[in-house]
C-alpha cells in the first residue's frame, strides 16, 4: 500500500515599506527559505490546518484562501506528498517577536527556497493579485492610517502599471476618509494621511481606477 501525506502550506502576506511582502522562514544551519507549513492531520480538515498556522503566528487570518494544489509525484523525494497552498493578508503589525527566524521578502525578489517552495509562492502571488482587485481585501493590509502615494504604490504593483498621479487622487478620494493629519515623518512637505470608509467596498479597483 502506498502512504501518501497532505502538506499544508500557507503564504502569509503583507505591506511592508511601500512593496508587497511575503513572510518566510528559515531551518537553523540551512541556506535556503521556507514557507510555514504543517501536516494535515487525520482529524482536520485543510482549512483548520491553515487556520492552525495562523495561530502559531498569533495572527488572526480573517481572510483565508485556498490557492493552489501541488500534486507532482516527484515533488518530496523522501515520501509521496501532496501540497496544499493557502493565503492570508495581514497587516504587518499583526506580526509578533517569534522564537524562530522569519523574514518578509518583496515579492518581487524571492530568496532561494527549499523543495519547489518557489512555485508554491508563485501561483500565490498571481492569486493574490487578483484578490486585491477587490478593494475590501484591499482595505485589509491598510487598516490604519496611509498617504496617497503609499497606496498608489501596492495599487500599481498589483495592476503591473503606472497610474497618473491626479487621476488616481480622484478616484480613490471618494472611498477613503481624510483623518485631518499628516505624516510628519516623511522628508520635504508632510503627507496627508487617509484610511479606508467603513462601508461595504465590494467593487473592482480596475473599474475604480480605469
């Protein structure tokens, strides 16, 4: 009888000096990153799993999505395992002081990573893009307060473009509220600080934009 176990894996990301960040971990003695990941155990479903992960992290995992699963015979030399891919979005602050080493990593410069972690992270980022085009996700990586131009940024990260810079100011400007205060720690002139309406923003930040 072949045995065959279930990983669950869980990409946890984030904002993190104005770029999209993903939050890894390393084995003490290797070279090479991981993501956080546990063994589906009999009783569990993979949700929960993922949602134990989370726990681990002391994170609240609001938002929980299955991205992907990774079924390749030869994928774990050492024994027949099939992978099953998560995601959260968290804020940042949400992260505590571990007793592990963990890193956060632009998404766009990915470490060297063990097993095929690397195309595990992959198909999440390109989910992850297409979930943060609905800007109630969207609000949950900006909790509290932020300028234009940080916003602007992860919006365009997620579009892969440039947006005119008064255009997305208009835009934007009717489903987010002015918190009559300014980043003092900026250089030059302060920037205003906004954060996201209360209400319901179940729409399309592409037909927002565009």
């Amino acid at each position: 009888m072949i045995e065959c176990q279930i990983e669950v894996f869980l990409n946890v990301f984030t904002v993190d000096d104005e770029k999209l960040k993903i939050l890894l971990l390393k084995k003490e003695g290797s070279v090479a990153w991981r993501l956080p990941s546990r063994l589906l155990k009999i009783d569990e479903s993979l949700e929960s799993s993922a949602a134990k992960i989370c726990n681990k992290f002391k994170i609240k995992g609001d938002y929980l999505k299955e991205c992907h699963t990774f079924s390749e015979v030869n994928r774990n030399k050492d024994r027949r395992t099939i992978a099953v891919s998560y995601m959260t979005i968290i804020n940042k602050y949400s992260l505590k002081d571990y007793d592990f080493e963990y890193q956060l990593f632009d998404i766009n410069n990915i470490p060297k990573m063990a097993f095929d972690h690397g195309d595990i992270i992959k198909n999440a980022i390109f989910e992850l893009k297409r979930e943060l085009l609905n800007l109630n996700n969207l609000k949950i990586l900006f909790p509290a307060d932020f300028t234009m131009p940080e916003l602007q940024k992860i919006c365009e990260e997620i579009l892969d473009e440039k947006i005119d810079r008064r255009n997305f100011r208009k835009k934007m400007l009717p489903l987010v509220e002015d918190t009559n205060e300014s980043n003092e720690a900026t250089l030059g002139r302060p920037a205003k600080l906004y954060r996201f309406s209360d209400k319901n923003l179940e729409r399309s930040l592409f037909n927002v934009i565009k």
